[in-house]
C-alpha cells in the first residue's frame, strides 16, 4: 500500500505528466479556426434562451409586456401596477445576468477576432472574420438597446473584462449605451453579409443591422428632442437612410403569417429568435447552453394558461387595446378572442399562441419575432414626419400597414393622404403601432417611454382607467413611480449588480 502511495506521488508529479492535454476543451486550444469561432458565435445566439426560456415556472416576459398599455393581468405582478418594484425583484435580476451574459461571450469573441492576425496558431479566413465580428457586434448592440430602455444608466461594458481591477464599472450616462449600439451597428452594416445558406437561417444580415441601427437612432431622438432638436433631426435623418438601405424586406400578405410556426423567417423577419424543441427527453427546469443537451425554446404558457399559468392569472388584452381597432379589422382575430373563461375577463390572448407548431410540455418551437419590418416602415414614417419630410410619404407608409391588415376586406381603410397636421399623423402612427405591435417583445413599453421623452404624449397624466394604462389593478400607482423616477421611467439597477459593484449609483425611486 505504501509503495503504490509513493509511487503515485512520485509519477503525478513528474514534469511529463504535467505536460499533458487537458480532458476537455480550454480557452487556450480553442478560438483556432472557422469552425470554432462560428461555435462561440453560436453560443452567444444561444445564450438568448435565457431570456425567453420556461425558466423554472417563472419565465421573464411579464418585465417586458405588462408595463405597457396593451396587456393587463389581475396577478400580483409589480409591472403591472407600478407599485412595489424593487431593486432585488427576481425579473430584473434575471435579465440583468443574461444580457451581460450575452455581451461578455460578444466581447470575448471580439477580442478573439482583434488578436487573430498576430497568432500563428490561428487559422480564420477572413471572410468568417468579418461576419462573425458582424455579428458579436449586432447582439451586443440588442443588449445596448434592452439595457439603456430598461435601465438607462446601465454600465458599458465593451470590452473583456479580465481582472478584478476592471470587474466594476460605474454607470453610463445619457444615451452612451445607445451611442455604442449604434457604432457598433455603423462598423457591423460594413462586414455582415446580405444573406445565410438555408442552414444558417437566424443569424443577423446586414439589414438586420440596419434595422436595429434605425431604431436606435429613432430613439436617441426622441431622448434628446427637448435638449437638443437639430441633433434629434439628425438622427431621424440618419434613421431614415438606415431603413432605406433595407431593401429585401416585404411585408407578407397574412398578418398571421408574423406570429405563426408554419411562416417563420419570412419576408417580413428582420431577426427573430430561433426557437427549437430537443429531441427526446427535455429537462424545462435547465437552462441548457452548448452541447448535446441545449435546447433553444421559447415560452410562450402564460397567454394560454399552460403549464405555470394553470388556474392562474394570466395576460389578455386591455381594453384599450380592444377599443383600438375597428371592427372587421383582420388582426383582431390575430391577436385576441372573445371567450367565456372567467380567468380572461372577456378576451384571451392568442399571438403567438395560435399556430405554435410543436409544443412540449412548457414550451414552444415558436419563434419570438425581435424586429420585423412592419416595426421599421412605422419607424421610418414617424422619422420622416418629425425631421420635417414629407407628410404625404409617411402616410403612405401607414398606409402599406393597413393595407396589408385588411387583406382583401375593407377594414382599415386607408388614411387621408393629404393630411397636413402633423399633431394628427403622429398620433396615426402612434395608434397603428399600438395595434400592430402589440404584445409583441417589448415594444409598447419602449414606445411609450420615448414618445414621453420627446413630449409626444404625458405619461405623467396617465391613470389606470381605459385611456390610460387600461389596467385591471385596483393598486395602480404610475403616477408615484413616474414622479419618483424622476420621469425617467427606469427600472431599479437589480442587486446582483448593486451589492457587487459599489461604483453604481442606484437609478431615482
């Protein structure tokens, strides 16, 4: 027995042994050729399932969809009723850790790229060099953008963190997050490419790019109006050449088609989150990344009371939001129906839950549509009015929307295009994003903070009652939240942050 000790005390430390290749994988032999980089830039697609996964029985979307007006829920939630979100809330924790998540694997992937060209032992081509920079810069740009609607004084972080000297970074300022979005998305519009093979469908194009760079500048204006009016004219400018450039986008006839299994990555996708069911036996509680187990699926139980949601509470339309279309608009029957089921006080959600494909027990091969074109031509008009174009066009953009909605019916019809008050077309374009953006990501919650920052519409006089925020909450205190807030509207920066990183200032409220 002693001999075999000795022996094995002697042999483990001689330098040979020491010398030898690791079991697994390293960051050392790894970052070596096409084939690993476009695995790292997997994986930081992948790393997307942490926001729209099952999650446990707590998924994540109620931080982004019940702040608007669109959706309402009798539950418990604080989005809903603005009352009662704190700092340590699980949401908002939650998505913290996966957005910087998905920025860190970008960063580490972009550094990877940078010392390339100086490593004999990397073979990269130069072609997979520029899409996959293209898109670790496009995803991080989509946290950027999350993080400053969210939050706004968010850190940036662009760069590999790789010490504890340079673990903590203080909070941003102003609109830098977006700023960095939309560098990052000049340089990534360069070098990503127009289009994938088939097998390759989902990851970001150039007019992925585009879009979300539009967006960004759309939004920056609308933040900087009030301040800074020639400089908010510039960046709806600068939007509407963004949009321009998206040239192979359509809207498709149905617009169903945007929230069905059947249609995905249509004409109309400009990026949407590839959602999948793993073959066999799938465990919905892991939130599985890389390897044989990752599952990519999206979950969508909480507008049709599966799962989690049973004899629960779940989200429906608001009244609002029913009063919104006329009737005989076709995108009523898209997005909610009239029902007798006492947990949806009249009307149950069905986007994305009508034609949902392949389903498990929690979840859905369904993909979340992130940025489509109609979201872009309705941007695009909105740039056009507000930078003093012509009016008549960004009518006609509304237009292709309704046109599209009604299909071979008549309802909507379409708006007079030789309207002149912009006060009047503005609020067009405010009324059809609302009904054909609805439910959808986080769009309405984002909209209506902007529209606040650039004076388009007083949050501040907004109440719970059906021209308001149209929610069902008998506690309902937007009023308090916005004024504590300091009309800022942002979220409290989550603990996980706050009690690691003491050069945080915690965001008003």
């Amino acid at each position: 027995m002693l001999v075999w000790m000795f022996s094995f005390s002697f042999n483990s430390c001689k330098e040979s042994n020491l010398d030898l290749e690791p079991m697994a994988e390293t960051e050392a032999s790894f970052f070596k050729d096409d084939y690993q980089f476009f695995r790292a830039i997997v994986g930081t697609y992948a790393k997307m399932t942490d926001i729209f996964w099952f999650n446990n029985n707590n998924p994540r979307h109620y931080v982004w969809i019940l702040p608007g007006d669109d959706l309402t829920t009798r539950g418990g939630y604080p989005f809903e009723s603005f009352n009662g979100i704190i700092q340590s809330e699980g949401g908002l924790n939650d998505l913290w850790i996966a957005y910087y998540r998905i920025i860190s694997r970008a960063n580490v992937i972009l550094e990877k790229i940078e010392e390339a060209p100086g490593d004999p032992g990397v073979n990269i081509t130069a072609e997979t060099s520029e899409w996959i920079k293209g898109e670790a810069l496009f995803l991080r740009s989509l946290m950027y953008y999350k993080l400053w609607n969210f939050w706004g004084t968010a850190p940036l972080i662009n760069k590999r963190i790789k010490d504890l000297a340079t673990a903590k970074t203080p909070n941003s300022t102003g609109t830098q997050l977006l700023d960095q979005a939309i560098e990052d998305l000049t340089l990534a519009v360069t070098i990503l490419p127009d289009s994938w093979d088939d097998i390759y469908t989902g990851r970001a194009t150039r007019e992925s790019a585009y879009g979300l760079m539009g967006k960004c500048l759309v939004f920056r204006a609308c933040y900087n109006k009030k301040t800074d009016a020639a400089g908010a004219t510039a960046d709806y400018t600068a939007a509407i050449s963004a949009f321009n450039s998206i040239t192979t986008r359509t809207l498709v006839p149905g617009f169903g088609d945007n929230f069905s299994f059947a249609a995905e990555n249509n004409s109309e996708s400009l990026f949407e989150w590839q959602a999948g069911l793993q073959e066999g036996f799938e465990n919905i509680w892991l939130n599985n990344d890389f390897g044989q187990n990752m599952s990519m699926h999206s979950y969508w139980g909480f507008f049709n009371c599966e799962w989690s949601f049973w004899a629960g509470t779940p989200f429906y339309p608001t009244q609002k939001l029913i009063n919104a279309f006329e009737a005989g608009d076709p995108r009523i029957d898209e997005s909610f129906v009239a029902t007798e089921d006492g947990r949806y006080d009249g009307f149950q959600w069905v986007k994305y839950t009508k034609n949902i494909g392949p389903q498990g027990l929690t979840n859905s091969a369904n993909n979340p549509r992130i940025l489509r074109y109609a979201d872009v031509l309705l941007l695009k008009a909105e740039a056009i009015l507000q930078s003093g174009g012509s009016k008549s066009a960004a009518i006609d953009l509304i237009n292709q929307i309704r046109t599209r909605a009604r299909g071979a019916g008549a309802v909507p019809a379409d708006l007079n295009n030789g309207e002149t008050d912009a006060q009047v077309i503005m609020q067009w374009i405010m009324d059809e994003r609302f009904r054909e953006l609805s439910g959808e990501d986080d769009h309405r919650w984002f909209d209506l903070k902007r529209w606040h920052y650039a004076g388009y519409i007083d949050l501040g006089t907004w109440g719970s009652e059906a021209n308001g925020f149209s929610s069902v909450r008998t506690d309902f205190e937007f009023t308090n939240w916005i004024n504590n807030t300091a009309g800022k509207m942002w979220f409290p920066i989550p603990s996980i942050e706050t009690d690691q990183n003491e050069l945080i200032v915690q965001n008003p409220g």
